[in-house]
C-alpha cells in the first residue's frame, strides 16, 4: 500500500466542495496539503476560505499550507509552487480542481465568461502543471489529476454550452497530452468526472438549487476516486478519463448509497455521461 504520511498535494480550489473533500481524504492520512486557492473572506453562498480549509486539514491529521492563488495569474502560481516546496520539500501530486462554469448558448455568453472559463479551465490548469513539473519529477509516486470528463463529442454535449463544453474537454486534452509527455518521467495524468451531480455551490447557486442538491450524490465520492487513483503506482495508471462509478467498480464497490444525499432517492445524471 502506498502512504499518503507526508506526501504533498497540490490542490487548486481547495477551500470548498470536492477541493477540500479531497483535501480531509488525503488529510487522514498525514499527507501535506497545499490549499491553492482565492477566498480570503467568507461569501456567505459559498463557504469557506483557504485559513479555514487549513483549520479542518489540521484536525483531520494532515499538515496545511494555505496560500491565495488566482490560477490567472501566473506569478501567483509561481509563488504558490515556491512556498510549497520551501514548507513541505516538493510536490508529489497535483490536483486541478479549480473550474468556471456557465451553461449559456454562443448569444447568451460574455466575452467576460468566455475568457474567464479560458482562463481558469484551460490556462490555469496549464499553468499551474507547468510550474509543478519540475517538482514532479523528483516526487514520490507522482499523480496529477484534473476534474474533467471523458471526451465525449455528442452534438448535444457542443450545441448547449460549447463555451464550457471547449474549457472542459480542453481540460481532459491536457490530461491525456500529459500522460504521453511526462510518461518517460514517471508521472501519471488521468482525469475524472462524475456520473451524477455533485452538491457542491454550483450546483445549489448556479446549476439547480436544493431540489438538484438533493439527486447528488456527495463529495465524499469524488474524494475517494482520488485516493483510488493515487494509490496505484503511477507508471501502471495513466492516460484514463475516468468515470467515479467505474473506478470504484474496479475495487469490487458497487453500492454507492452512502453517497447519495438523499439515500434511495433519484440520482441526477452528470453533464457529459
């Protein structure tokens, strides 16, 4: 069995949702965590900061560090990757967590939306690979993991929100191109989506309110895909777009109603599945 104690993870949007959930997974079992994120103050829609991200990956065991990123912003990142490495060592995974969602018709959509999506889900995720890579190298077993579905090019997947459809197979794009490019040094990239809905802000501010909430599944589920995958040696376990229902198929779990919000009740159906 591989150890999280004293591994470094790299989160990008970890004060809240899946981010955290991920966090406090690998926390339990002593891992570092770098909270890359932007909350500083509370949004009372949203919840959380990175200080208090911090606090609950301390009382579950692990080590915090928690530094105000703007994945636009490159030098944010760079001092982001500089600060992790002088606290914990290294870098021996990356998770790319943070993602701008909006699901609008080509007339419907902003340039402003159009580029923030560019910005966060494409470049930033690019970026914030990038500048990790050479710690990556030296790591210890090192992952990286995007949140980003299959490719999946289905007309109705393009024609309803292609803004965010672009952003998000770009992101799964990246992760694939990486597995090929950073396979000679031992570093796996894979991504993974969920089969249904997730409670997270987005889909109770954004997306479809509580009445949505309620046929999601937790983030619990997403934080143990990732322990999962983490766990299998990397050279072994690259180059996927995961599904959470299939990998945890794969360990022999198939009920998963311990994840449901409403246990028993309707599941809602993810985008891109």
């Amino acid at each position: 069995m591989i150890s999280f104690k004293n591994k470094t993870i790299f989160i990008t949007g970890a004060s809240r949702g899946i981010g955290k959930a991920i966090a406090l997974r690998l926390a339990k079992e002593g891992a570092n965590i770098v909270i890359a994120a932007k909350s500083v103050t509370e949004d009372a829609r949203l919840g959380g900061t990175i200080f208090s991200a911090a606090e609950e990956i301390e009382a579950a065991g692990g080590k915090a560090l928690a530094v105000q990123v703007d994945i636009r912003q490159e030098d944010q990142i760079e001092a982001a990757v500089k600060q992790a490495v002088e606290r914990f060592g290294g870098i021996d995974v990356v998770i790319n967590n943070a993602s701008a969602i909006q699901l609008t018709a080509t007339e419907q959509t902003e340039s402003k939306r159009f580029d923030l999506m560019q910005s966060i889900n494409v470049r930033g995720t690019f970026l914030v690979v990038k500048h990790c890579i050479p710690y990556l190298k030296k790591g210890n077993n090192p992952h990286i993991i995007t949140l980003s579905p299959p490719i999946n090019l289905d007309p109705k997947w393009l024609g309803g929100h292609i803004a965010y459809t672009v952003s998000k197979y770009s992101m799964s794009m990246l992760a694939l191109g990486w597995a090929a490019e950073l396979k000679g040094a031992g570093i796996a990239s894979n991504a993974l989506w969920p089969k249904t809905t997730i409670d997270t802000a987005a889909v109770r501010n954004l997306l479809g309110g509580e009445a949505l909430a309620k046929m999601s599944r937790t983030t619990d589920i997403i934080a143990d895909c990732v322990h999962i995958i983490l766990s299998k040696p990397a050279a072994q376990c690259t180059g996927n777009t995961f599904v959470d229902e299939e990998v945890l198929a794969a360990e022999g779990i198939t009920d998963l109603d311990k994840y449901a919000v409403v246990p028993g009740g309707q599941l809602f159906k993810d985008l891109f599945v």
